[in-house]
C-alpha cells in the first residue's frame, strides 16, 4: 500500500493529470476545434489560442503535441532505467571483475557530455521519434545505475544474503527475490525524475531542427516559431503556450519524483558512502 501521499506527491500528481487530460482531449475530431484560413490570428472565441503560420489552430497543435512529447519522455525514462537498473543491479551485486568493469563504464558515461553527444547522435541517425527515444535511452542511464548499484552493494553485504549465499542459493534468486523488491523504490523515483529530462531533451533537440516535424511536439513548435518568424511577428500565442506546457510537465514529475524519494526515504546523501 502506497498509504497517504505527501504534498510533493499529490502537486505533482494534480500536474500529471492535468496534462494527462490534454492528451485526452487531442483525440477529439477536428470540428471540435476552430478554423481560420488567416494565419496569425491572436487569441479569439473561435480559436481560443490562435492560429499559427499556417493558419491552423494552436489549441488543436498544443493538445497533439502533449500526446508526442510525453510518449517521448515515458518511452526514453522506460528505456534509460531499464538500462541503468539491470547494470547498477549487477554491478552492485555481482561484485569482482563485473563490478570493476561495469563501474567503470558508468564512470565514462557520467563524465562524457551529454547534450552533445545527443545531438551527434540524433545528427547521425536522422529525425524520427523513435531514434530520439533510443538516443536518450543510451545516454541518461548514468544516474540511474550510480544509485542502483550503491543499493545493490549495501544489500550485497547484508547478513542477510551473505546467509543465503552461504546456504547455496543461487544469485539469480537472490537478485530476483531480494535485490529488485528492495531497489524498487530507486528505481521508481529515477524513472519519474527521468521524464522531464527526457521532454526537455525531446524539445531541445527539436528547437534546433533535429527532431521529427512529422510529429508535432511541443519542442517542435517552439522550433517552428522560431523559423517560421513567428518571435520576430510578435506571435506569443505560438510559443508561449507550449513552453508553459513544458514547464508546467517537467514540474509535475519532479514534485512527484521528489515525493517519491520522501516516502522511500531516497537521498544522494544516504548512499553517498556507498558510491
């Protein structure tokens, strides 16, 4: 049982939901939105946001533009803590040679920079969602498995399992039955605050034209504001709105991470020691 959710929590969760909503909402049919062929055209009772370059309505781009930019941030912080979970769970437990070697990859990848990196990658690989999610799942796990690891060498070194290891119990039970239900709650906490890195990785690689323009994300709209001369017009609603909607996304996720590290009592400081 999660039991009672603190403050951070229940933010981040009303946060959540109401961008949840907004995903919701963009499956409505299109009559449902307003037309004007004008392009420009501010804020009205028509087109509650205005229309952009093209004349199509900005509400009708914002609410698609939720559906794109957290599909990228979940399927990115999925694919990142997967991988970071499974080295820093081996890495902590297995000890020896493997530890060695996979600390030191860890190591590597936290000191190598990211966001360039990223954006060689997303350069060499070519605009798509899907090569955005899998360039931000190789290269944000570091954290992930820094933290995991240190758990999985703690609970290594328990009475405990040094118990069961003695009895012959195999490691793979061990990881499978002890290890994973007790950094669980590391995990959980890192995928939630791995999720407005990932949007906000989404959206910078976007803004500099390395994203999908395909599929309408809210980073991809900053972006075509920027070329399409939309800053120079004095154009706000077509900017404004999806920034807002950035920040107010990242926000949730780490008010409810935040929470999460509360109520399992998860700090840098209480591994530190351990790392």
């Amino acid at each position: 049982m999660m039991g009672k959710l603190n403050r951070a929590e229940a933010l981040g969760i009303s946060l959540i939901l109401a961008i949840s909503i907004m995903t919701v909402l963009s499956l409505l049919p299109e009559e449902y939105f307003g037309r004007s062929s004008a392009a420009y055209s501010p804020p009205s009772p028509e087109n509650l946001l205005g229309t952009d370059d093209l004349g199509d309505d900005v509400l009708r781009s914002l609410l698609r533009g939720s559906r794109v930019s957290l599909s990228i941030g979940i399927l990115g912080s999925v694919f990142s803590t997967l991988i970071g979970g499974l080295i820093g769970v081996f890495s902590g437990f297995m000890g020896g040679a493997l530890d060695d070697l996979l600390s030191s990859l860890i190591d590597l990848f936290m000191i190598l920079p990211a966001l360039p990196l990223m954006i060689v990658l997303a350069a060499y690989l070519g605009p798509s969602l899907l090569n955005v999610i899998i360039v931000i799942g190789l290269l944000w796990w570091p954290a992930t498995a820094r933290l995991v690891r240190a758990r999985a060498r703690q609970i290594r070194e328990s009475p405990f399992i040094e118990g069961l290891i003695c009895l012959g119990a195999g490691k793979l039970y061990i990881i499978l039955r002890h290890v994973l239900p007790n950094v669980w709650g590391i995990i959980l906490a890192r995928f939630v605050l791995s999720v407005p890195g990932a949007i906000l990785l989404e959206s910078g690689l976007s803004f500099i034209g390395l994203g999908d323009p395909r599929s309408p994300s809210w980073g991809m709209m900053l972006h075509f504001a920027m070329t399409r001369g939309s800053l120079l017009r004095g154009a706000w609603w077509t900017f404004v709105p999806p920034g807002l909607c950035i920040t107010v996304t990242s926000l949730g996720f780490i008010l409810l991470g935040m929470g999460l590290e509360q109520r399992y009592k998860l700090s840098t400081k209480s591994v530190e020691g351990l790392l």
